[in-house]
C-alpha cells in the first residue's frame, strides 16, 4: 500500500468532502492518536481498487506503530470496524479525520512477536516440504 504521511499544522483542517484526488480512488484523511497528527494518503491495493478500511488500518500500523489488532478507529462517534468495506461505504471522504485508540508495542513485544512470526514461516516451510515429498 502506498502512503505519504505529512505533519499538519494546528488549528482547523478543511471539512470532509467527495473530490478527486491526484491518484485514483486516493483518500486523505487526518489521524489523530494521542496528541499526534497525522495526514495519511490512502490509497486502495490494485490500481484502480477504492481503498478499505483495512488498507487505512494498515497505513495508521505502518505511521503510528500500533499493530492493526490493537487499533480501535473512530469516526463521528463511532467505532469503525468492517475491515473490507470501502472508506467510502463508511462516510470516510477526503479531508476526514480519524481518531486512532490503541497501544504500541513495547520493543520487547515487538522481538517476541518477531521471534514467534519466524517461527511460523520455518513451521509453514517445512509443513510444504512434508507436502511435496508426499506427491
């Protein structure tokens, strides 16, 4: 997924609104987790895909470092929480802005999970191996 992340400055950013942006189907939203801003470009995965939330919690992961499972996005009030529908199915429109709810991990839980994901990737590659020795 494409991004490009930008500080913005305080005070008040434009409202939400349906537009056009330079990339097809590209959102731009403003997320604000704690007392950090963040102006986010969403765009969907193929070329012209309309970008999901999941594509939005994905790039928040990427900016923010809170893992996309311990994120709880909020918009108007309410809790976003159907990863593969559409931003815009959600009301989420250009110029939106988000709130981000969730916990970073410690560096040690990131070096656990780290260790566990490598671990699944040997387990899966030898799980294959088994597999094409029984064809």
């Amino acid at each position: 997924t494409l991004f490009r992340s930008a500080a913005v400055p305080q005070g008040k950013a434009g409202g939400c609104q349906w537009s056009h942006n330079s990339m097809s189907g590209a959102v731009t939203v403003t997320v604000s987790y704690g007392n950090e801003k963040h102006k986010l470009q969403i765009v969907g995965k193929e070329d012209e895909a309309e970008p999901t939330l999941q594509d939005m919690a994905l790039v928040i992961e990427q900016i923010t470092g809170v893992p996309l499972t311990f994120q709880k996005l909020i918009y108007k009030g309410k809790s976003l929480k159907e990863m593969e529908k559409p931003l815009s199915a959600l009301g989420v429109k250009n110029g939106c802005k988000v709130m981000l709810i969730g916990k970073r991990n410690s560096p040690e839980e990131d070096a656990e999970l780290k260790k566990l994901k490598d671990l699944e990737k040997s387990v899966e590659l030898i799980a294959n191996k088994l597999e094409d020795r029984k064809s």
